[in-house]
C-alpha cells in the first residue's frame, strides 16, 4: 500500500470481454476460470443456459453470457473461457470471449451505470470502473442469476405457448 | 448470561436444542398417551411420571442455557405439576390430562417460536394461569395431604425408614440439584468424572450409601420417586447407572446425529468411486479391443489388460461395500414418521366422537432419511383419512355388528428392495357409487361411462375431489388424495389403494430403500445419451416403421394386444432429431400397470448411475429429473419417465376402444395438455 492513497479503498475484480465491451466481477465470486469443454445440452431450458458440464465430478450450469444480455451468440474460439462463479450457494459457469485480467479498482474510481449501456441491463450492473481509458463493466452477478431464474420461468411458460402455435 | 455467547456457538446449540427437544416433545406425547390409560385405573406407573418429568427438566435446563425465558418457564410449572403427580399430592383426572396434552403443546409453539426468533404464541399467558390455579389447589392441600399420609400404616414388608433420613435424603438431593443446575449454566463442556469437585462426589457417594440403605422396593412413595431428581447429574456416569436413569437411558434411540450434509458428501464419493470403476472397465475394454485387433497381439499387453480387469473387478467388490455401509448410516427407521401419529389419532378421534385403536408394526423398518422425510406429510393425510372418512361413529359401527371402536392399522416392512407400508382401516371402505355420482357431478366422468370398480376408486386421486358434503378442519377438502400419489410418485414409489364397503379400506406404498444410486438403461437421442430408470422399463424393442399408427392425433403401436401410445423422445425434448426411416427403437415404459412407449435413437445399454439433481439455477425442466455422470466424464440427463407418461396419460385415455373420458381436467393439467397438437 502506497502511503499517500492509504484512504483509498481499493477492491479486486477479474476482468473479461464480451464483444467490444469489458466486464468485471468481485475475485471473492470466482472460483476458477476454465477453458470451454463439452457442454451438456438441456432440452426446454431457457434459451440463453447454455447447459451442464462436468467439473471434477460436480454438475455446474453454464450461461452463456452474451445470450443472457441479449447479444447474438458466438462461436467458441481458442480464447473463449467459463468463468465458474460461486454466488451464495449456487455455483455457476458463464461463458465469455476472453479474460483479461485480474485488477485492482480504487472504489472512487467507480461511477454509477450510465443508461445507455449497449450490453447488458443496467438491471444486473453495480458500477462502472475506470482505469486511464478503460471502462470496466461491474456485474452484480446475484441479479444475473436471480433474474436468470426469473426469466426461466416467464420462457418455461412461453415455451409451452409457443408448443401450441 | 449476557456474554454466553463467548463461550459456545449458539446456532450450533440452537440445532441440538432443536433436536433435542423434537424428541423430548415425542417421548412427552407418548409418555401421555400411556398415562392416559391410568385415569380411574389404580396407581399410576411411576415410571412414566418419571419420564415425563426428567424430559420436562431436560428442556427446562437447555431452554435455560439458550436463555429461553419463557420456554423455561413453562417446563417449569408443567414439571411443579407432574412433580405433585409423582408424589401423588394429585389424583390423575381426566381434565388434568389433557391440561397437561395441552401443555406439551403449549411447550411445542414456544419452542418453535423461540428457534425461529419469533414472537410467542397467542394463548400462552392464559394457560399458564390455568395451570397456576389447576396446581395451586393441590399444592396447598399437598401438606395436609402429607401429614394424613405419615399417619397411614405403612405395609407391614416394608421396612420403616425414618423422617431424619428421609430429609437428609431430601437435602442432599436439594443440593445436588443446585450443583446441576449451576453445572448446566456453564458452557456445556462434558464433566469428567474425574475433575467434578470433591463435594459433588462426596454427595454423590451419600446418596449411594443411602440408596444401598434402602431396599428400592421398601422405599415409601415419597422417598422412591425422589432418585429421579438426581437425574440432572447424569453427566456422571455414575449415577447414570441409577436404576430410574437407567430406563431413560434404554428408552432413549441407540443413535447417533450425524449432519446429513456430510452424509451426502460421503455419498458424493462413492458416486466418484462408482464413475471411477465404470471408467476403469471401460479401459478395460478399450485395451482387449485393441489386443484383439492389432494381430500383432503383445503379450504385455493383454497381461495389462487381465490386471486392469481384475483391478477393476475388485475395485468393484469395495465400492459395492462402501456404498452400501453408506446407504445404512442414512437408513433410519420409519418409526419416526410413526411415533407421531398416536396423539394425532387420539385428538382427531375425540374431536370426531370417534373410537379409534392405533396399531403399529414394524417401526424399526429402516429406510432412507430422505424417504423418510418425505413420506411423512403423505402417511400423516392416510391416516387423518382412515380416522376421518373410514371409521364410522360408534354407533354405526355398532348397527353394523362391528365393534365400537375402530381400528387403524399402521406396518412397515422390507419386501426386496423396497419398503412396504400399509395403512389400512376397518371403516365403510370406499362407497362406489357415491364416487361414480360425484365424478359425474364434477363433469370427471361422462355419465355413461364404463368404468371397472378399480377405475372409480382411482378417481379419488383426482386433483379436488372429495366425497364428504362437508368440509372439515382435518381432511375433506379434497386437496388429500392427488397430492398424496403425486408425492410417492415422485419419490419413485407406487400408491394403490384397495376398498372393500363396508369392510374397510387399506393404502399401500412400495418405496425404493434409497434414491441415489439406480440401474438405468442408457439411450441415444439425438446425439446426447439419456438414462430411463431400469424400475420403469418393461421392455425395449426394434419395430417396423409401418407398425406405428395414428390414433386420434397421437401415435400408437399394437403390443400383445395392447394399444400403447408413443412418445419421440427427441422431439418431446425439441431436439433436431430426424425420423429414422428404416427402424423405430422404442422403449415401454410402465408406471402402475400403464404403458407407453418412448422412441429413441439406440439403446446403449444399462448401467448404475448416480443420480445428481440439475442445478436450481436451471429450474424444474419437464421430462427431466436429474442428470448423471458416465464413466468417460460426460453427463447424461435422466428422464422422468412418470412426468412423461402422466403427461400423455392427462391426454389421451390408454384404453383406445372403450368410451373416452378424460380422467383429469384440472387447470394445471389443461395447461400441461397444451403441447398435444405435436402427437
């Protein structure tokens, strides 16, 4: 700790890329970060659940984030990774473009969400980071999941709905 | 005690209280049941005053401990009361008795409302000055009560002891008393008999002395109810081996808690074990396959390929073992979900003016905790329906040259791999008319109907019906019987229920032993691999494309005559899965004697899985109930072949050739029903 910013309180945040944008979450809610595997698809699951995998025995969901905040899907590449969070008791992977890195914001450092982010609902972001140029998009991830469960329901129904037409 | 917190973790102390007393309140509940039958019948048994006291001091002292002031106080008074009892300063009534039901129940809400941190119960206040002013009366009769007594000639056998004796007695016990209570105030470390203090083990060699002294049988009364004060020091073994304590200490269940957390990880393991044998023949037979194609067969080779058997073989035989000395440390037995159920039937019987006789056989049946957690809430509306719908009033039952008070039948035992549980009653039975009636009347059944006396008892499973005009408290509001099948369904048990008017009517349930680790048949749809519970499946079997046909909108095949309809896996489940032109591999599945047929790709074979349930993150998915892990590290979902087929079965009736109706027609199964335009 630098003397002169000893008042500043500083917070760590793993940095990754979802199309042109970055994104951050809290290190404490990542537990590992992994390179795409297989992903076990499950029928009439919400669109934007990209399905199960197999983590050391342990069977993890995996969202696909970029469906999740509505951008158009992408295909894996050798940089695509799941960031396997733990939020409370739940364990979730999400599937990103890439991750970049782990870095330290100093909490002054951190505005609230502008309106027209282009990404993801201000609904599931906490703040937004600056370091020199860079804009980091902080996700509340217990919102993305909460909401994820919310949104299971509303499409379970759409989907039955759907079945009929 | 403001700073208790320091010394020991309360939530953790909260949980064992919680415990505790869950089965202080059970043996209280059953210690009552047996008092009851002293009323105006001799001499009550000590023991089961004793009994009751000892747990009532129990929960006084840890309510105490957790500062649960008025949780301790009502243990107190109820204890004062069961104190004048045991010393018979009170004659057993039969208003006293349910004072005293009503004081366990008291004790119960106040109990719950002090672990969940909510406020009391309404009503508690006013009992407690019941009880104040029931016990006030025989207190202050108690000393003219005493001095009568000294005056009564003692039995000439018995030999006298003195009055100096006796309240030296009493003091020591006194004394001991306030030792074990100022013990049971300080953190709750374990008493090493070796380091109690000098003067507690000097009392303790009093009372011994004294005891020696006096021959147990020729103590009078006052004297031979005392020992069980005593109790409370029980955290020396010495006196734990007090013959009074000694009763409580057989009674008590020869078990030991174990958080069922880390009973699941230890589960988890041997699910690990499982997948790691799996794999490891799986090489197995990669090796003799390469063996055998190569020609150029090594002999190196092929010995590694015998070792790994064998390895894997015996891999095997102690996984085998690991899992089922697992599955034993989860089995408990039913009579926990058992022992509640005498008092219930006791209220509910009075409430109804109702005689009613509860027998149970075979508590001791063990089965898997889970099970037996779950079986619970059903078995409790079985038998509210025995007591409620099946026995008759007394007088009825007299006309019909029964006897007045019925009887409900409660046993469990192992039949293979399953639990069977019987609840059976020798009421009216089922009225067959009266259901068919009322099917009609509720628009269940088309009035022409053709329906076997087997088919109009299952319309009591019909979500909302019930035959009772009247709405009760208890049951009859039709929210029983559906819910009750649903829930053993799930469970991956089956329900049936067999009635005979006039002559009773009896429930049994088969339940698996446990729920984790089953056969499956492995199938490919679709490119991913699924598992059907073996249990389910009767048959599997490659048929010709021309075999299918359309009946009403849904596709059907002819088996031994039997119509069984079919469900395309993978177009249920929305997968791209192209109909095979040449080939139909379909598999019957069967839940209580139903079939349908579930088309799928290829038949992989069976296999012991592990079932894993699907994150809650993914929510409930139609037509899936967990999912697996294969022994190469890829998952397969397992199919929930009693959603499916009672999806197919809301819609279409099996039986193609007789009058359609359509069994079910409540909103939820209306919605489920939406999808049917695809069959």
């Amino acid at each position: 700790m630098g003397s002169e910013r000893t008042a500043v309180e500083t917070i760590q945040v793993v940095s990754f890329r979802l199309g042109l944008e970055e994104y951050g979450v809290d290190i404490a809610q990542v537990q590992e970060i992994n390179r795409m595997v297989a992903v076990t698809h499950v029928p009439r699951a919400p669109q934007f659940m990209e399905g199960v995998i197999n983590l050391r025995g342990q069977l993890i969901p995996i969202i696909d984030l970029r469906a999740r905040f509505g951008m158009p899907r992408a295909e894996p590449t050798k940089n695509t990774r799941i960031v396997v969070t733990e939020i409370g008791a739940k364990r979730v992977g999400m599937v990103v473009d890439s991750v970049s890195e782990v870095l330290r914001l100093a909490v002054d450092q951190i505005e609230a969400a502008p309106e027209m982010i282009t990404g993801a609902d201000t609904e599931y972001i906490r703040g937004v980071g600056k370091i020199d140029d860079r804009l980091i998009i902080l996700l509340d991830l217990a919102r993305v999941i909460s909401t994820a469960e919310r949104h299971e329901l509303e499409s379970a129904g759409a989907g039955d709905a759907a079945a009929v037409a | 005690m403001s700073t208790s917190d320091e010394f020991f973790d309360r939530s953790e102390f909260i949980r064992y209280f919680e415990d505790e007393t869950d089965e202080l309140l059970n043996s209280i509940d059953a210690d009552l049941l047996r008092l009851e039958h002293f009323i105006d019948a001799g001499p009550i048994d000590a023991e089961i005053v004793n009994s009751l006291f000892r747990a009532l001091h129990t929960i006084k002292g840890s309510a105490g401990m957790l500062e649960f002031a008025e949780v301790q106080q009502v243990a107190h008074k109820l204890e004062n009361v069961y104190d004048l009892l045991r010393k018979d300063r009170m004659p057993l009534t039969e208003s006293g008795v349910e004072l005293l039901f009503e004081g366990r129940d008291v004790l119960t809400g106040l109990i719950r409302a002090a672990i969940g941190g909510t406020a009391a119960p309404a009503g508690v206040e006013a009992y407690v000055e019941r009880l104040d002013s029931f016990a006030a009366v025989y207190e202050s009769t108690a000393q003219v009560i005493e001095g009568v007594r000294s005056d009564a000639a003692p039995d000439e056998d018995l030999t006298p002891v003195t009055a100096a004796e006796v309240s030296a007695f009493e003091a020591e016990v006194e004394r001991l008393l306030a030792e074990a209570e100022r013990r049971a105030r300080t953190p709750a470390t374990p008493v090493d008999p070796a380091e109690a203090p000098p003067d507690v083990e000097a009392a303790q060699a009093a009372v011994d002395a004294l005891f020696a002294a006096l021959p147990a049988a020729a103590a009078p009364d006052a004297v031979r109810a005392r020992p069980a004060s005593a109790e409370p020091v029980a955290t020396n073994p010495r006196a734990a081996a007090k013959p009074d304590a000694k009763r409580g200490q057989s009674a008590k269940n020869q078990t030991i808690r174990v958080d069922i957390e880390r009973l699941d990880l230890l589960l988890d393991l041997v699910g690990e074990l499982v997948i790691n044998r799996t794999r490891i023949s799986d090489i197995a037979a990669t090796l003799r396959r390469e063996v055998g194609n190569g020609a150029r067969a090594q002999h190196d080779l092929a010995t590694l390929a015998k070792d790994l058997s064998e390895s894997s073989a015996l891999l095997g035989r102690t996984t085998n073992e690991i899992q089922e000395s697992i599955m034993k440390v989860r089995m408990v037995p039913i009579g926990q979900v058992f022992d509640r159920f005498p008092r219930m039937v006791r209220d509910l019987a009075k409430a109804r003016g109702k005689e009613v006789h509860l027998e149970i056989a075979g508590a001791e049946t063990d089965l898997d905790k889970t099970i037996v957690d779950e079986v619970g809430e059903p078995l409790m509306h079985l038998v509210r329906n025995c007591v409620d719908h099946g026995i008759e009033p007394p007088d009825v039952r007299e006309a019909r040259g029964k006897p007045r008070h019925g009887t409900v039948k409660l046993n469990a035992y192992h039949e293979g791999n399953q639990v069977i549980i019987e609840i059976a009653d020798d009421g009216g039975g089922v009225d067959l008319q009266r259901v068919r009636d009322k099917a009609v009347r509720m628009g269940i059944i088309d009035e022409t109907a053709k329906l076997s006396d087997r088919e109009i008892v299952e319309l009591i499973f019909t979500p909302g019906f019930s035959t009772v005009e009247h709405v009760t408290d208890v049951s009859g509001r039709g929210v029983g019987m559906d819910v009750v099948k649903k829930n053993i369904l799930r469970l991956k048990g089956v329900f049936d229920v067999d009635a005979v008017r006039g002559q009773g009517t009896t429930f049994t349930m088969k339940l698996p032993l446990t729920l984790a680790i089953i056969q499956a048949l492995l199938v490919r749809v679709a490119d991913e691999l699924y598992s059907i519970p073996l249990d389910a499946v009767i048959e599997s079997q490659r048929i010709e494309p021309s075999d299918v046909r359309t009946v009403q909108g849904g596709e059907v095949i002819t088996l031994r005559g039997q119509v069984v309809p079919l469900i395309r896996v993978g177009e249920f489940f929305g997968l791209d899965a192209p109909r095979d032109p040449d080939k139909v591999m379909i598999v019957i599945v069967g839940l209580q004697g139903r079939q349908v047929g579930l088309v799928v790709d290829s038949f992989q074979g069976e296999q012991e899985i592990v079932i894993k349930p699907l994150s809650d993150v993914i929510g409930r998915i139609a037509g899936i109930s967990g999912a697996t892990i294969l022994g190469n590290g890829s998952i397969s979902l397992i199919i929930d072949v009693h959603s499916l087929v009672g999806r197919v079965m809301g819609l279409r009736a099996h039986d193609t050739g007789g009058p359609r109706y359509a069994p079910v027609r409540s909103e939820e199964m209306l919605k489920e029903a939406r999808w049917v335009p695809n069959y």
